[in-house]
C-alpha cells in the first residue's frame, strides 16, 4: 500500500499517521530510522540520522514538528542506511492555502508515486556494496507506479519481449492502478520518483502533457509527450481527457543504464463509462536508454513562470562563493567507493547539528574540505591514482550568502564510462543555471540568470556539469548528495553547514546521543526545573520560516519492537 500524505499550507494540522506500507519483509531489514522530508526547511526535522537528529531508536516514537509554507508535489522516505530501498516512502501534497489560487486551471486530479523494487534484501545490497569483494546491486527487478509492478506477469505482455500475460483471476492487489477519469476535463498529474536506482521516462498513450511544476515550484508551461524524472524529481503536468473513450497506457520505463533492464511499469488510463480492460495498442514509445540528447533537451525545456499572476523570483546576478564538486569513483582501501573531491562521505556518530551547535572539534573531522580539483583533472579518463579516503568534513557558510555550487561528473574506474547522478539539496531549493558537456569554464554565457527553475533535484549528465546557485538564508546543517540510494551508501555526497549559531535551541529528543547526549544530560541535572526547549529555532518564531507560517504536527509510530527476532 502506497501511503499519501495531504497538507493544507494555511491550515494547523495535527496527524496522526501510520506508516502502514511497511512489509514485514521490510521490518527484518530495519533498526534505526530518520524520516526525510522532501522540502520541509526546519533544521532540526529534517530527518536525516546523524545530520540533523540522532537516529529513532527501536520502538521509540519521534514528533516531527515542522512548518509547510510552501504548496506543492513532495514525498518523505526514510534517511538511514538504504531504507528507502527497503519501501519506506509516501507522498506529500501539500494544497494552496484557503482563499488562494494556482496559477493554471483543472478539474480534478490523481498521484503517481514511482519507485523500483528488488529481490535482494537491503542489508545483502548494503554488505556487497561494502565489501572488498564488491557486489553491485545491478538493476531493479520491477518499475513500481503506486506500489505495483509488472514482475513475473504483465498486462501489457504482448509488447514486452519475454513477458508472459497475467491470467485473468490474479490476486486484485496485484493488479495495475487504475486512474478513472471524466471525458473532456482537465486533470493534474503530480509524479514523484523515490527510486533507489532507476531514472523513468514516463508517459501517458495519446495525450499530450503540459509541465506546471517542478520540485515544488511554478515553471513555464511546456507541452511534452515523455518526460524524463530522475530520483529525487517531482513533477506536475495537466492532461485534457479528449481523447477516444477508451483505456489507455500510463508507462514508466527505465533509461540511462544499459540493458537488460526491468518490464515498464504500467497503470492504465481509463475513461468513464468505459469498461476498465487492458488497453489494445501498444505501449508508449520510449527514448533508446542512452539517449542522452533526448534527456538534456527535455531538462532545458525546465525554466521558471514568469507571468502577471505569478513570478518566480530571479537569482542574484552574483555569487559570495563558489564551490567545485569533482565526481568520481575511486578504491578507497581496497573498498569501491564513489567520492566529491577525493573524499567519500561518512556520518560520524555524534550528530553534527549538535557537534557544530556545541563546538564540538572531536566530533567530525575538522578539516577544511577541499573547494575544487586540480585543474589538470582529465574527466574523460580513468582516474590516474584511484585512491580517496572516507571523511565527515563540512562546508561552513554565513548567513545571507549567494553560493555557487559546480557538480562535475568525471570518468568511473571503468574505461568510457561515466553514469547519471541526480543530486538533491536538503533544506533549500536553488537555482539550476545550466548544463553543459566536458569540464566546466567560467564563461557566465552558459550560465542562465533571466529565468532558470527553482528546484531542490538536479540531474548531473555523463561527462558533463551542472551549476546551481543558492543563498544561506536557513541556518542549519544540510546534506547535498546523489539521491541514487547505493552512491550515497557508498559515499557520494558532501554536506553544507550555514549560520549554525543562529539555532537558539533544539527540542527535547533531538541530539541526545554521542557526545551531545553528555552536554544536554549535564545542562538538565544543572537544572532540573528549566522549561522544555522552546520549538522556535529561528529569532521570530515559525513566521520567519514562510509567508504563511503555520505549524503541522506529524506523528511516526515506528512499530519496531521485536523486529530482530523475526526469520
């Protein structure tokens, strides 16, 4: 069962809600958790184990407390180890506040959760992935839309080389979803992609899609036919329903990654009255899976709305800072990791909110992370020493700056062979000045500063860069990673600490582990009457946090207890 999740951005809400869709298959597989909000900006609820919060123990409960200011596509997953493989996701929409409007029209609407889904467990993915005897997880066995796939059978069998054809009396839980609409309407289509691995070209049969919004966030309104959705990447596109009454494929197929790769997923369009039945036609064509002049093309169709009911806000027309990101793979110890300018990335023990918070020099490594890679670099190649080592070093920023951060992809340890990574900011959206092919220049005439789209996911080519620009303007310590799930685990990713001295306090359950649970024990037996920690971060209270500024309460009930016993 996929799990969505509804806000209302002015409303106060208070939910209690069960993370329901958790297998038991996935209950032998997790311990320790954090819950990762995909856009939500409280420092302290960010979800991510050993970053902004010690991690939920089992059979513990954990209040996340945060602000939605902001109406729009999202979805939350788990944030320790490669939970979000395991099937820890849901989505979140988040509605306009009363009184307010989008800035296009429709009817009606439905949600498209896309994932993938395979046989191994997580904790076998995660010790081949760390073992010297490295075992690659290869590709998913299924393409899941809202939690079903097409595995071992597929209604769409007779267009699907060495498929064979469900038989009609299968289990009515297996069976595709079916979004049911109205002849001649126009409905939204929010798509988000949690997939561990997989990057989607998705389409639906005989209707053309019109882009509206992006990670949240307005964009100029493009028609498409595919679009091309990364992990990490939301989407919402109208639809008009005037077609043929009749059923239709909606379809997920992997690309970016050489064959063989898992069936599509499929769900089927269905227009009422009709009967629903499986759709007759074939399938949805799809871009050749390294069709990689298709996918730019389809991310610089990406900008930002400009019009007279709503503006997206220009970038500063300069940066305080810029950063270079080399990506790379490396051996690091005898152990196959990836690595941002020859450091792979390790969480320490000690979460490092509460080290940077508490001046803590021996809680993470202190030194000063490297800010760009030699300039002899050839990316095109192999690297020609393919040893890194491991780190938790941190990028420190001041408050109300403008950086620059350049993502540069580079050659694997494999000849010609360079692989897609989206990349996620936690805390920020930012903005995408451009892509481009080989090593990055300086020439700002490849950089867009008139209407590049606020995103918080951006996909980084093979061989190629991508530049993004953000201002400090959410004190807290955030993570920027590839959200594929094994790179992270294996080390791709940096984090981002700004304007920490600006947090005034943190609530109870937050950082008492490692060393920080010494300090905060010390500070509570000195004085055993002072009042719980204020929930307000920030001078000003959540209404500095967004315009509207109001308060959602969401509970997690982690059902854990006994989990370790399980067979």
């Amino acid at each position: 069962m996929v799990s969505s999740l509804v806000l209302q951005s002015k409303l106060k809400l208070v939910t209690p809600f069960l993370l329901s869709s958790i297998t038991s298959s996935t209950l032998r597989e997790l311990s320790f958790t954090g819950m990762a909000w995909h856009q939500i900006e409280t420092p302290w609820a960010d979800g991510t184990a050993a970053i902004s919060q010690c991690a939920i123990n089992p059979g513990d409960s954990f209040l996340y407390n945060f602000t939605v200011d902001k109406a729009g596509t999202y979805f939350y997953h788990g944030h320790y180890g490669m939970q979000r493989s395991a099937g820890l996701y849901g989505s979140i929409i988040v509605d306009v506040a009363d009184g307010q409007k989008e800035p296009f029209h429709y009817d009606d609407e439905f949600t498209i959760l896309l994932s993938d889904w395979y046989h191994q467990s997580v904790h076998k993915q995660e010790v081949g992935l760390s073992s010297k005897r490295f075992r690659w997880i290869g590709e998913p066995q299924s393409i899941l839309m809202n939690g079903k796939g097409q595995f071992g059978c597929s209604y769409g069998a007779k267009f699907i080389k060495n498929s064979e054809l469900c038989s009609k009396d299968i289990d009515e839980q297996c069976k595709p979803t079916v979004f049911s609409v109205h002849p001649n309407k126009v409905y939204r289509v929010r798509i988000a992609s949690t997939t561990s691995l997989a990057s989607l070209n998705f389409s639906i049969e005989n209707h053309t899609m019109t882009l509206v919004e992006a990670d949240g966030n307005y964009i100029r309104q493009e028609q498409v036919h595919s679009l091309t959705i990364y992990s990490g990447d939301t989407y919402s596109v109208l639809i008009t329903t005037d077609q043929d009454p009749s059923n239709y494929w909606i379809s997920a197929n992997q690309t970016a990654r050489k064959p063989p790769l898992p069936p599509p997923g499929l769900t089927i369009l269905n227009y009422i009255p009709e009967p629903v039945d499986t759709p007759l036609s074939p399938l949805p064509s799809s871009p050749e899976w390294n069709d990689f002049a298709e996918s730019k093309f389809f991310a610089n169709k990406i900008l930002a709305l400009q019009s007279d009911k709503l503006t997206i806000p220009k970038p500063p027309t300069s940066f305080d800072r810029r950063i270079f990101l080399l990506n790379t793979q490396n051996n690091n110890s005898g152990y196959i990791k990836w690595s941002i300018n020859n450091v792979s990335l390790v969480l320490p023990t000690t979460p490092l909110l509460g080290s940077l918070k508490f001046g803590l020099q021996n809680g993470f490594d202190s030194e000063k992370p490297a800010e760009n890679y030699p300039s002899n670099y050839d990316i095109m190649k192999p690297p020609v020493n393919p040893s890194s080592k491991s780190g938790s070093s941190v990028y420190k920023f001041d408050y109300g700056k403008t950086i620059d951060v350049i993502i540069q992809n580079a050659n694997a340890l494999a000849q010609d062979t360079s692989e897609v990574h989206p990349w996620h900011l936690h805390g920020h959206d930012f903005w995408v000045l451009g892509y481009g092919e080989g090593k990055f220049s300086s020439d700002s005439s490849k950089l867009n500063l008139e209407n590049p789209p606020l995103r918080n996911n951006v996909v980084l080519f093979p061989h190629g860069w991508t530049a993004i620009r953000f201002v400090t303007d959410n004190p807290g310590v955030w993570p920027f990673h590839c959200h594929i799930e094994p790179h992270l685990h294996m080390g791709m990713g940096v984090v981002f600490a700004e304007a920490v001295n600006r947090i005034k306090t943190v609530p109870d359950g937050v950082l008492e582990c490692g060393l920080t649970a010494k300090i905060i024990l010390a500070d509570t037996r000195a004085s055993p009457n002072t009042p719980a920690p204020s929930r307000s971060l920030i001078p000003g209270g959540a209404s500095n946090l967004g315009p509207i500024g109001a308060v959602n309460l969401i509970f997690i009930y982690l059902f854990y207890v006994g989990y370790m016993f399980v067979n």
